[in-house]
C-alpha cells in the first residue's frame, strides 16, 4: 500500500533509507510535541482532547508506514525480525528473575 503510494507519485527517488530514516524520527517527534509539557497521561489518554486523540493514532500511523518504509528499504523481513526479537526479549527477561521489576537484564 505504502510502496504503491510512493511509486503512483514518482517519490522512490527521495525515499533513500537514510531520508526514510530522518522522515521517521521527524515523525517520532511530531508524536512526542502532542505529550509535551502536560504532565503524567494516564492509559487511554483522558487527560487529552478528543481531538488530541486523533492527531496522537494520525502521528502513530506516520511513524508506523515509515518505519515499513525503511524496513523495506533495507531489505529487513520485518515481522521475521520482530518474532526473534520477542523470543531473544524472552531468554534476556525469563520470568523467574523480570517479574515485576523493570530493571535491565543486565542488573536482573
Ligand atoms: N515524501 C513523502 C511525503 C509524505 N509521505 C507520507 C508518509 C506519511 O504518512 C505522511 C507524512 O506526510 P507529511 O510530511 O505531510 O506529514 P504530516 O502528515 O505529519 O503533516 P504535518 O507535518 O502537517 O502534521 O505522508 C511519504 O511517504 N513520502
């Protein structure tokens, strides 16, 4: 989907990983000035507008088509490497030592 909105507008050009990269982290940033300077937000975000909530799921979605994008780009199989990296998660974070504290595996 994504692909074929880049290719209809001749934008493959432009789309280097390192560009997809930096639209990304743009991106992240756009996502992150919603929370900015108002405090604790609790699940569900009650403490923002509805409209507030929307523009949060539209910066969500931003970061996530880039984020394909660059996978694509870098010829990453991304839900391969997402399944091995939640099963590496899972032998770094075994249950007898993670549960209920949130330090690093490294300090476990
Ligand atoms: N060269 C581009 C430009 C845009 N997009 C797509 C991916 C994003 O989903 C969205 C980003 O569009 P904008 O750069 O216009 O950013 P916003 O939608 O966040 O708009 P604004 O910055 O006004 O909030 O469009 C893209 O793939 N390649």
């Amino acid at each position: 989907m994504q692909v074929d909105f880049i290719d209809k507008r001749n934008w493959d050009q432009f789309h280097s990983p390192r560009n997809v990269l930096l639209a990304l982290v743009g991106e992240v940033g756009e996502l992150a000035e919603i929370f900015q300077w108002k405090g604790e937000v609790t699940e569900g975000l009650p403490e923002l507008t509805e409209k507030e909530r929307d523009h949060v799921g539209q910066e969500m979605s931003d970061v996530l088509l880039y984020l394909v994008d660059l996978a694509n780009k870098c010829h990453v199989d991304l839900p391969s490497a997402v399944l091995a990296k939640m099963e590496q998660n899972g032998r770094k974070y075994p249950l007898d030592k993670a549960y209920g504290r949130a330090d690093k595996y490294t300090d476990l």
